[in-house]
C-alpha cells in the first residue's frame, strides 16, 4: 500500500491529545473505519514538531517538510507519528496537523 500527506486544522480544544483524537474520530466517520484513508485516522500519536506565531508560519513550515522529503524524519513515516504545528489565530490556540498516511 502507499502512502499520502494529509493535513488539518483544528482549534485547540482541551488537550492537544483530545484534539488529535477528535480529529482522529472525525475522519474515521468521514473516510471510513477499515483502514488505509490516507487521513489522520490512520496516526495512533502524535508529536510536536514547531510552535510558531500564526497560521502563514505554520503554512511554510508544512511546505517546506513535504518539499524536501523528509521521510528520514519520523513524521516522514507513513507509520510515525502526526507532526503538529501550534500557532495563534484572534487570540485562539490553532493546531496544524500534517504528516504521511497509508492509502
């Protein structure tokens, strides 16, 4: 099987772990349970990659992990954990999760 990226935005709610489950749950229901989505459903962890000050930042950062391939990183795993970016939005504690899923 293959992989692909995926990325989500989320606001923080609770727990960086209750929103990453969240998430989890959500694309589950939206792709399907049995595996294999190319979502975050298929991550079982996650691991904070950068904290940085808005949404622009977390962009370029996404973009340039996928632009170089890093798939000697463990986020590069379609196996590893989800790479999570944290930055602001209106005051608000954004999360930016990205990463490579199997499909």
């Amino acid at each position: 099987m293959g992989g692909t990226q995926f990325s989500v935005i989320a606001e923080l709610v609770g727990t960086i772990e209750a929103t990453f489950q969240s998430l989890k749950e959500q694309a589950a229901w939206e792709y399907g349970h049995a595996g294999y989505t190319g979502t975050i459903a298929e991550k079982t962890c996650w691991k904070r990659y950068a904290v940085v000050p808005d949404l622009k930042a977390a962009k370029r950062l996404v973009a340039e992990f996928f632009q170089k391939n890093q798939y000697e990183e463990e986020i590069g795993s379609k196996w590893g954990p989800a790479g999570v970016i944290e930055f602001k939005e209106t005051g608000k504690t954004m999360l930016f999760f990205f990463g490579w899923a199997s499909c």
